[in-house]
C-alpha cells in the first residue's frame, strides 16, 4: 500500500491543480457574462433615453403650439393686430425661446443616451477582459501546480538535494 501513497498524492494533486483551473477559468466567464448583461442593459437604457427624448419633445412641441394659439387669441380679443409691431416681436421672441426648449430637450435625451453607450462599450471590453483573465488564471494555476507536483515528486523521491557525488548530504 504504501507503494500507492506517492500515486494517490499525485493523482490528488493533478485534481487539485484541474478543479483550480476549472475555477479560475469559471469565474472569469461568469464576471464576463455579468459585464455583457450590463452591456445589453445600458444599450436598452440608451435607446430608452432617445425615446423617452423625442416623448418629451412631441409633449412640449404640443403645449408650444397651443401656447402659440392662446396668444393669437388673446390679441385678437384684445384689438391688437398680430403681424407687426411689439405683438410680432413677442410672437417671434416665444417662437425663438420654444425652440430653444425643443433643442434642450432633445440634447439631453442625446446626452444621456451618449453616456449609456459609452457605459455599454465600458462593459463589452470588461466582458472582453474578465474571459481573458478566467483564461489566464486557469493557464496559471496548471502552471503552478505542474511545477509544485513536479518539485514535491522529485525532492520526494531523492530528498531536498543532492551532493556532487550523486549522494546525500552526509553520506
């Protein structure tokens, strides 16, 4: 039996160093995994951002236009005409700030969906990175194991070293 020992520790020893690679290389797919789904969702959220942009700018685009209307109205109760004078200049002036507002609304839906793409490239180069290393970290754990199996075998067998005469320290 006890000719089996060194056998069963290196065949322990090989399990080790595979379930240590397996593990490495296991993890670095699930942190990749994670970076692609939060690469999916910022995608999604950027889309969002454009919709939710061009929403808000065909509400404001109505409430502009009914704004506009209710000026009309107000100067044609009151006598006034519309198409010169100070009635014009405010007209233009409203015009000029509503477009301004549509502009600004729609920048910021661009803005914020800027920001989410760049966050979904940030996660596609980490999903990238995170396969790389699970690779790299199951490439040395075999390395280091191979090398420590291969070390404990060999000062195993003929001690921690040997003299010049092919003998033991002291022999």
């Amino acid at each position: 039996m006890a000719e089996y020992a060194g056998v069963i520790v290196a065949v322990a020893a090989v399990a080790a160093a595979a379930a240590s690679a397996y593990g490495a290389y296991a993890s670095g797919q699930a942190q990749s995994e994670a970076a692609d789904y939060n690469k999916r969702v910022a995608e999604d959220n950027a889309r969002l951002a454009t919709q939710q942009a061009e929403i808000d700018a065909q509400n404001l685009s109505e409430k502009q236009r009914r704004l506009r209307a209710a000026q009309n109205v107000a100067f044609g109760a009151s006598g006034v005409e519309s198409d010169e004078g100070s009635p014009l200049l405010v007209m233009a002036d409203t015009a000029a700030q509503q477009a301004r507002d549509l502009y600004l609304v729609r920048y910021g839906g661009e803005a914020r969906a800027a920001a989410f793409e760049a966050e979904a490239g940030l996660q596609a180069l980490y999903a990238r990175r995170y396969s790389q290393a699970g690779a790299y970290g199951a490439g040395t754990s075999l390395l280091s194991s191979g090398a420590g199996i291969a070390a404990s075998s060999y000062y195993g067998r003929y001690g921690y070293y040997r003299n010049d005469r092919g003998g033991y320290p002291n022999s």
